[in-house]
C-alpha cells in the first residue's frame, strides 16, 4: 500500500532518534563529532557535510516531493545558487519572464557576469522555451505559479519537448507558490524540484531556508559536493522548525487554498477591483493547465484596483488590519504585498511594465485566519 501525502508529510523519511528513542529528531546542535580511529566514526565527521537534525529535514523534503534525495539550505537563493553552480562558463539558462525578483537578480547581477547566459520567454506557451533553445542551453528554470502574475507553464509539455530536442538539458521547477501538497513536478519528469522552505514548507514566518529535491543520483551527488564545499547550508535549529512545519503542511495548504479561493471570488466581484489573478478562476488563460497539474489552486492572489493610481493603491496597502504589510508569503498569517516596491524592485523598470508589474499590482499571501475576518479587512481597506 503506497504512502499518501498526508501521511508522508509525517512520516516520509522519518523514523525514531535510536539512542533515546525521541520521536522527534533532537537538535544536533553541534559542529563536529567523535571519530574512534582517524576516518572511523557513525556517519557524521563535520556538520556542513551532514547533521542528524538536518540530515532529517532532507529525508523529509525527498519524501514529500517524491525524489530520493533533499537538501536544505540556508535560503532559497543559496538553492538557486547551487543549482547554478552545476554549469560551466558559456552555458545558458532559459527561465520565464515572470520571476520573483531576487532569482532574477542573482541570474543577472551574480552569474550573468561569471560567463553565464539567461533569456527570459513567456513559459505559457511551450513552444516559446523550445525555440529558444540553442546548442549552449543547459538549464531551463521555470516557475509555476510564477510570482506575482500567477502564470501557469506546463511542466510535463515543457518537459516532453524540451527533453525531445535534448535529453542532457536539466529543467528545474521552483515549486514555492504550490508545495508538494498541489503539484509535484519529479513525477512530471523535472530533474530538479527547489522551494524556498522559508514559506509554505517551514508556515510560520520563523525561519529562513532553501531546499532542492532530485531523483537522480549523480546529480544528488554533484548537488551535495556543491553544497559541501561552498557551506551555504540549513542550521539545526532551522531544520528543526522547518521539520516541525513540513509536519503540518497539508492541513495548512487545506485552508490556504479553501481561503485563496473564498478570496479570488471575493475581489472579482468586488466593483473596485480590477484584474484578477488565480489560477482557480475559470478565466484565467490557463485554468485548463492549472487544473491538469495542480491539486487545488493554493493561497497567493494577485490583483489591482480599477483605480490604478500609486495613491490609491498605497492608501489600500496602508489600511489592511489583518493583512500585514510585509515581504514573503506562505506563513499562516496572511500578508499583503507591493511587488514594485518590495519584492520585485531589482527588477528594472522596463522589464517590470513588459510583462505588468506596475504599480498597481498588489500580491496576497491569503492565510488560515477565518474567512469572514479576512474578507472584512479587504472590504474596510477598500472603502478608504
């Protein structure tokens, strides 16, 4: 009898601390360990090679994506970072046009400069990654949702067709926006899942951390020296909390998604709210694709105001109660968010209005609160 998900978020990968018999793995909060002969020793020589609190937490994270080996870091762009590390000067990187922005800052203002090349496509039509392609193409980064514009690419298309032109090139998925518990992308034939733990994994706005997710073993192996040496990677005590919050994921995402929704339905009918955008609305150009990969359509919604002005949109974002004002997502308190402002102002200007976001955008990280609560903060805001 398989293992489903609910039960693997608890189970998966784990089992019993041996010499106590703890349940819960203990915090190894320790750098190195006793070797009985120089090289002899119980499986742990160093702690950035590996930690038992920490060694659980990845077990953890293979579990729930499926995978045979995790790795946790100490944010999702040192993730981002290893992955990157696996090319070589000259290799080139194709990832969509809507990303959150500090992958697009370290693709361009960290490795574009190392040798590395990036084109950014719009990923909701596969044939826009497969041209191009070209004979120095390595690595195809995609990210669905993307952050903020909730674009949907469809992994397992884009993953036949690139495959199709040539099985060498990695695709990589960042699965932040619809954890484990909506879409799982190594069963669509990725070879590389990452999430920045930071939201949805760890829930509750208490750690920050990066994790990657693999079913290959030479790659898990390239993955694990890369982290090895460069040390960018997850503290016991995070990977304790991180642990604890994988634990609870798919109660949580139960009620993200059940509130996004009640959400989504809420602004669309809203008559000063503008464009909408959620993938569970049956008008979003790709609901159809959404609905083949995904689960359910998680908690993050984004929308504007048919007032587009900045004053506008500051006086919305001034004026939420329950909605704090805040960077990240993904914690069981709900947060409201200014792309141009926050999380998307590495992106220049230029780049940010060819694709929308400008700045009347706003991103909603919907949480577990009640409902009515939450809806009667989105309605006083908006009456101001």
């Amino acid at each position: 009898m398989s293992v489903k998900f609910n039960t693997k978020t608890i189970h998966g990968g784990q089992k019993y601390e041996e010499a106590t018999g703890a349940v819960m793995p203990p915090i190894f909060q320790t750098s190195t360990y006793a070797q009985s002969s120089p090289g002899i020793h119980k499986g742990y020589e160093y702690s950035r090679g590996k930690n038992p609190t920490r060694t659980a937490l990845e077990n953890a994270f293979a579990a729930i994506e499926n995978g045979t080996h995790g790795f946790a870091f100490a944010s999702g762009l040192a993730a981002i970072d290893c992955v990157l590390r696996t090319l070589n000067l000259g290799d080139e990187v194709i990832a969509g046009d809507d990303l959150y922005g500090g992958t697009y800052r370290m693709f361009t203002r960290l490795f574009q400069k190392y040798g590395l090349k990036f084109q950014f496509v719009d990923m909701n039509n596969v044939e826009n990654v497969t041209n191009a392609i070209t004979s120095d193409t390595k690595l195809i980064w995609i990210e669905t949702p993307t952050n903020p514009l909730m674009k949907i690419a469809d992994i397992e298309e884009i993953n036949k067709a690139v495959k199709a032109k040539d099985a060498t090139i990695l695709i990589a998925v960042d699965n932040t926006f619809a954890t484990p518990y909506l879409q799982r992308p190594l069963d669509l034939g990725v070879d590389i899942v990452m999430h920045s733990a930071t939201k949805y994994l760890g829930g509750h706005s208490d750690l920050v951390m990066g994790a990657l997710m693999v079913k290959d073993e030479k790659l898990a192996n390239d993955l694990h020296f890369i982290q090895f040496a460069a040390g960018a990677i997850a503290g016991p005590m995070d990977s304790f909390l991180a642990l604890r919050g994988v634990k609870t994921l798919h109660i949580r995402m139960q009620r993200h998604c059940e509130n996004g929704r009640a959400v989504a339905e809420y602004l669309v009918n809203h008559p000063k709210i503008g464009d909408v955008y959620y993938p569970g609305l049956e008008n979003h150009p790709n609901h159809k694709i959404a609905k083949k990969q995904m689960d359910d359509f998680g908690g993050m919604v984004s929308f504007r105001l048919k007032d587009e002005s900045k004053e506008a949109t500051f006086k919305f974002l001034e004026n939420t109660k329950i909605f704090t004002l805040a960077e990240s997502l993904g914690g069981v308190e709900s947060l409201v968010n200014h792309p141009v402002t926050m999380t998307h102002a590495s992106i220049p200007e230029s780049e940010r209005l060819k694709i929308g976001i400008t700045d009347s955008l706003i991103r909603l990280s919907v949480g577990i609160e009640d409902i009515d609560y939450l809806l009667a903060d989105l309605e006083q805001a908006l009456n101001k």
